[in-house]
C-alpha cells in the first residue's frame, strides 16, 4: 500500500467536538455551554519500504520475509503459519 489514492496523499478527517459545561450558581448564571469543534487532519503510510511482492513469492521465498509474523485480519500469524495459509 503506497498511502495514496488517485495520485493524492490518502488522508482521513477527524473531528473533535470540545462541550464545556459550567454552572456558576453564586454570579446568577446557572448555566454556560460552549462549543467548538476542531478538524485534524491525519496521513497515514503502510511504512517506509515498497512491497509489491504477492502471496505467491512470500511463500516462496521465506528467507526473504523481513520480519517474523504477519497480521492478517486483525490476527498475527508467525512466519511458518502464514507461509502454510499462503500455500492453501
């Protein structure tokens, strides 16, 4: 995965919504809210190496994996195993 979408960096949106509450009873305020919210932006990249390998050569090639397991939907695989679900 390159990170990018359509040649443009692939950003997510993330909005943060600030709600401050005070009650202020001694001034003859008995409530004050306020709220703003503030966008930020964040940009995500799968790592600092290209990896256009497919499933094939990975399990072809175990010496070459450079690390020792794999997270493949959420559950981490160590390198033998997904070389054997590779091979399925």
């Amino acid at each position: 995965m390159s990170g990018r979408i359509a040649s443009r960096p692939l950003i997510i949106g993330l909005v943060i919504t600030l709600v401050l509450v005070v009650i202020a009873n001694s001034v003859g305020l008995t409530k004050a809210v306020f709220s703003d919210s503030e966008s930020l932006h964040v940009r995500l990249q799968a790592g600092t190496w290209a990896c256009t390998y497919t499933m094939g050569y990975w399990k072809n090639h175990p010496d070459a994996w450079p690390m020792g397991s794999i997270t493949i939907g959420g559950v981490s695989y160590d390198k033998a195993v997904a070389i054997d679900i590779f091979k399925t």
